[in-house]
C-alpha cells in the first residue's frame, strides 16, 4: 500500500468515459467469441432430417375368424368386394409394401384362378395369390371371392366358409398360396345358373379387391344347391 505524506496530490480515479466502456464491452465480446471458437475451424453441420415410419396398417395385429362365418376384421364381405371392385380392378398391381406388419397387402399380391379339378360331383378350383413384391409377408385366414358380371354387379350369394382351421402361411418373394373355390356341378345340382365375366378376389384382411377373368363356365347362383364353399389359404398353387 502506497504511503502518502502531508502535501502530496491525492491521485483521482477518473470515471471511464462512454468511449471507453464501448471499446471494452467490445474487446469482451470478442474475447467470448474466440473461446467459443477455440482452435476448431470446421464448420457447423446442418440440422439432420430424419424420415418418419409408415404408419402400420389396420388389422396387422387382429386374429383371422376361424370357420364361423364371420368376416375378418378389417377386410370386406365378398358383397362389399364387388360393389367397390370398379376401383381396384388391376390384378397383378405391385408395390413395395408397407414397414408396419409383416402381412401381405393386396397391393403386393396377383390373384389367379387354377384349372378345375372336378370330382364327385363338385367343381374345385384353386384361387391362387401369389407375392409379387420384393419382401417375405404372410397370409392367413379366408379371403374374400365373389362372382360378379360385366357390370360388377355381384352373381349369387356370397361363398360360405368351410370348417377349416386358419393357419399363417409364409410367402418369399414369388411364392403362392391358395384357398379352394368349391360348388356342385350345376348340371347335376339343378341349380340355377350364370356365367360370371370376373372373380373379385379380397385376400385376407384386406379392404382392396383383386379381379380375375373368369374362365370356368356357368357358376351356381339360386336354387337347389346353389352355394359355392371356400376354404381358409394354404401354402402352394393348388395343382
């Protein structure tokens, strides 16, 4: 500490000037930004985008309805196929699939209609779905079908299901399975009869139809022995 005798000037602290504490906020300023800074001379990387999921579709996780009669949740009645059938015409449309599920969706699947293997009196033709895009998904339960003329106008009542026991069948890419389309022979019946120009095919637990020309003759539509009877989808082709 400094000694100051009698006499000696008593030195002033004289109050920093507008100027000066503007150069100093300054010098602050800059101080903060070079230790933001540091040595890095990168630069800043922008905001990463990251894209969202598809959304599961409706009835990836519901239990197919076994032989009951019941329609599974989340597809339409063979009915409901037919008035809409106009809007999804295409049978052999493909598609990437959906990331929710591991379900095949009617958009990655060609519906067909084998050769009838007649028996017994019965006609029995396999309706066949084959997985058309470039994933594994799985099929389960019944699918929709149902007759319908040039028009779309639905031929019959809807088929009643048979008493089988839904089981989940695995498609790799290419891979088929089928449900059997079954009705006694009209001429044997002594049903009445129509000659369908399309099957409109729902596969299970989906709302959009397929459409397949149809090449088997005359079909049961009233009358005597005028049901037509479908089996739940299994692994193959039907042949």
């Amino acid at each position: 500490m400094a000694t100051f005798r009698p006499g000696d000037a008593v030195p002033v602290r004289r109050p920093s000037t507008p100027t000066h504490r503007a150069a100093l906020v300054a010098g602050v300023a800059l101080l903060g930004l070079l230790t933001a800074c540091g040595t890095d001379h990168g630069t800043a990387s922008p905001p990463q985008k990251l894209s969202g999921t598809a959304e599961p579709a409706s009835g990836d996780k519901t239990t197919d309805a076994t032989g009951t009669g019941a329609a599974p949740t989340g597809s339409l009645t063979p009915s409901a196929a037919a008035s809409n059938s106009s809007s999804s015409s295409n049978s052999s449309s493909t598609g990437s699939g959906s990331s929710g599920g591991t379900r095949c969706h009617t958009s990655e699947l060609h519906a067909t209609v084998g050769a009838n293997n007649p028996g017994a009196g019965q006609e029995n033709f396999p309706v066949v779905l084959t997985n058309t895009s470039h994933r594994t998904c799985t099929l389960r339960g019944f699918p929709g079908a149902a007759f319908v003329d040039a028009s779309g106008k639905q031929l019959g009542p809807d088929p009643r299901r048979s008493a089988d026991t839904p089981t989940t069948v695995t498609l790799t890419p290419g891979r088929s399975a089928w449900a059997g389309l079954t009705f006694s022979n009209p001429g044997i019946s002594g049903a009445k009869t129509a000659t369908p120009a399309s099957l409109i095919v729902t596969p299970p637990d989906e709302r959009d139809p397929l459409k397949v020309s149809w090449k088997g003759g005359e079909v049961p539509v009233s009358g005597n022995a005028s049901s037509v009877s479908l089996t739940v989808v299994r692994a193959g082709n039907g042949a």
